[in-house]
C-alpha cells in the first residue's frame, strides 16, 4: 500500500462507522461513472464487489515489474514473484488467523473450493449408503458439488430445512447427524438474506460425532472478522473478488492434517518432487500439491492488497458501517407501502437485504431502478431451494459495501415509489408461487 494511501486512512482513525462509505469513495474508480443524469448506486456486492485502487495498483505493479513464473525459477524476477505469491498466503492466514501459511490454499473461487474438496476430501470419506448432511440455505456452489458426489457414490444428501428467520436451528442440524454421515456443509452467512448461522455451535455439534465441516464463508468473509481456529472449522471456503479483490482467485483454507490427507485436485508441474517412467509419483506437500500449474499469481497479490486495505480500515468500523446501512434500510423500506423485506435482516446484519414488491416481479423491479442508476440483483441468486421456502419467485436483494451510503438508500427508497409492473410481471404473475426456470436465475 502506498505512503499516501496509509496516511490516508490513518486520518480515518477518529470517523464513525456511519460516515465510512463517503469518505472512502473516492478509494473506487468505477463509483465515479455515471448513467445519464443518474451516478452510480452500486448495491449487488454479495455478488462482487468493486475494487479499490490500492487491488488495481497492486496488479498494474505485478505485471508492470514482477511478472515471472514461481516457484523453479533462480533469477530476481521469478524470486521476486514466488516472494509475492508467499507473501499474499500469509495475509490470508493472518486475516483468518490460520494456524500456519501452509493450510492456506489458493483457489479460483469458492465454488473451486467446494468442488476440490468434494472431489478429493468427499470421496475419500463418502461410500454408498453414506450420507452428506447440508442447509437448505446453500447457495448451489456448496450443494451441487455434495449432490453430484452423493449421485456419483449412491450415498444421501440430507438438507436441514430452515426456520422462519431464515437461519438453521442447532437443533434441528443435530438431529439430521445420524450414523452415517460422513461429512456436513455450511454456509456461514446466507447469500439471500444476510442472515448469520450458529457457525460455531454447528461446528461443535458435528465434532461430537467426529464429523468434518466445510463453511462456505463467501458472504461472511467481507463483513466480520473470521477466526477459523475459534470457529475450530475443518475446512473454510471464500471468494476474492466479493471482499474487494480480483476475480479468479479464492481460498481454501484447511486444517494441516486434513489438506496432507488429500490426493492432488489436478497434477501437473508444481506437484510433484520428480517423475520417471518406472517408479511411483511422488507428489510435494500441501498447498503446493493442491495448486497445480501456474496459479493465479496477480489475484494472490490483488487479493492480500484488498485485505490490508480493509485491515487498515479497521474490522470493526467495516462491521459498524455494515450495521448501519442495514439497520437504515430496513427501517426505510418498511415504510415503503407494497414493499416487503424479507427475514430478519436487522437481528445480525451482514451487508444484505432483501426484498419483494407486492404484485411486480423481481426482475421488473431491478430493470425499474437500474433506469435510476442502481445496480442491484434480481433472482433465485443461486439459492432457488432457500428461495423456494419463503414461497416468492425471487426477490430484489440490496448488498451493501464498505463504500455504499444511507442516502444511495434513499435513492432506492424515491424509485421504488415509481415502480410499475412490466413485461416479466405479465408473463410470470407472482400473485402466486410460481418457481423461475433455474437457467433464467442470477446469481
């Protein structure tokens, strides 16, 4: 991080949580565009958010002055750039507080994540008439891969339906660990509704049986703090680009014990310690053995520039903002006549608040303010069996980031005021359920 840019926010040491998104606005190049008459109100950043120039400096810097392949290579720049790569795993570790850099594993996503551990943890765990216990609150990058696996074995997946708040009881959860089960997955924080599940509790209630647990922390990641040793969580998945980073990059973290149990995802160069026709492949240590070929280098480094920036902000006033903006909204959208936001999104918020209109489908609600400037998502968002529980064809889901405003709130409130049914309300009346074709949803 530049000189400038530390001592930038260093002044921000003495402002509240409440004021944090318009004084770090001009931190976000894209927020300086503007749509006709109308700046951009950018409010879909559980889906990604935008970048501060510090992540856009840091890949410029890479490729401008370090660019090398890693790892095999003894000359400066591809020292420099294995140091670099290094270097980003050990903020990821501090930012979750791992217990070593080496149970950090770069990934290209969460959704990368999930399917490496369901491919290589979950088969070596799962057999027929086994069973994989998941939330009904999954998006699909934390069900699908269980599922196929489960499909593929002829093993079960159990779903923990949900409660009215949209959170999984522990209760509930312990019930569904029965003899079988070999593993369970979690979402820490939904990406519907924001709301937060008893990660930790899970967690304890799974160990009682020895049962492993995958957290997919995409939505959490960017609004709490995440200690993985307190939350004593096997395996723990998230995405870069939706905590302010590239896209393309992402992290599995794992305990040490757990990733050295692990055959390679893929093989190739950077797996193994030397290969000839006539002997066994021997292949490296974890994380190495799991990130084969030429890993995203620049994400790595754009990835850790985006967690120091967030880090130098201070966890807890990005947590204070996130309350903030939520607590408003909801408060401003409940007086909003024919609006419904859905769930409890006040109780702990995480950055999300969803909402239906009366009579008007999502989709034409989001068309509607995006002639206002306001980018929001509209949909299943991937979760079409959470979705499916509140019995609306979708909703309208407002995301906020550390930069979003109460008045962008506002300027959401005055076009909803105008918003009239169109073309998708017409052919998809949501006076009753009526689910939306899966290939039509957005995530």
């Amino acid at each position: 991080m530049s000189e400038t840019m530390n001592l930038r926010l260093n002044n921000l040491q003495g402002i509240s949580s409440a004021t944090l998104g318009e004084l770090i606005r001009d931190d976000f190049p894209i927020l300086r565009r503007r749509f006709g008459p109308h700046p951009l109100v950018y409010l879909d950043n559980a889906a990604t958010t935008q970048k501060p120039q510090v992540v856009l400096d840091a890949l410029v810097d890479y490729y401008a002055g370090v660019n090398s392949n890693i790892g095999r290579g003894f000359y400066t720049l591809s020292m420099a750039a294995t140091d670099a790569y290094e270097n980003a795993r050990e903020t990821v570790r501090r930012t979750l507080n791992a217990g070593r850099p080496e149970e950090v594993v770069f990934t290209s996503g969460t959704t990368g994540a999930v399917n490496l551990l369901a491919d290589t943890f979950g088969r070596s765990r799962v057999g027929a008439g086994d069973e994989v216990v998941v939330t009904g609150m999954e998006h699909n990058s934390n069900m699908l891969p269980w599922r196929r696996l489960c499909e593929t074995v002829g093993a079960r997946m159990v779903v923990v339906p949900v409660e009215a708040d949209g959170r999984v009881a522990p209760a509930r959860f312990a019930a569904a660990l029965g003899p079988r089960v070999r593993l369970a997955a979690v979402a820490h924080a939904s990406n519907v509704l924001g709301t937060v599940n008893p990660v930790r509790t899970l967690i304890e209630e799974a160990h009682r049986h020895e049962i492993p647990v995958v957290v997919d922390g995409a939505q959490a990641v960017p609004h709490r703090p995440v200690d993985v040793r307190a939350l004593d969580a096997d395996f723990y998945c998230f995405s870069g680009h939706k905590v302010y980073g590239p896209m393309g990059i992402g992290v599995l973290y794992g305990k040490y014990a757990l990733l050295s149990e692990l055959s390679p995802y893929q093989v190739g160069g950077g797996t193994v310690k030397g290969v000839t026709l006539d002997t066994p492949v021997g292949y490296v240590p974890v994380p190495a053995r799991l990130e084969a070929g030429t890993p995203h280098v620049a994400g790595a480094v754009g990835l850790a520039a985006a967690l120091d920036y967030l880090a130098a902000l201070g966890w807890q006033r990005v947590r204070g903002h996130d309350e903030h903006l939520v607590r408003a909204a909801v408060e401003t959208f409940g007086a909003v006549p024919g609006v419904r936001v859905l769930g409890d999104p006040a109780a702990d918020p995480n950055g999300i608040v969803s909402l239906v209109v009366d009579g008007i489908h999502p989709y034409d609600v989001g068309g509607h303010l995006n002639q206002h400037g306001v980018a929001v998502r509209s949909g299943v968002h991937c979760a079409n069996v959470f979705v499916d529980t509140f019995g609306v064809v979708g909703t309208v889901r407002l995301s906020f980031g550390i930069y979003n405003t109460e008045d962008e709130i506002d300027v959401v409130r005055r076009a909803l005021s105008t918003v009239a049914p169109g073309v998708w309300t017409k052919d998809h009346p949501t006076e009753r359920f009526l689910a939306i074709d899966p290939a039509k949803g957005h995530s």
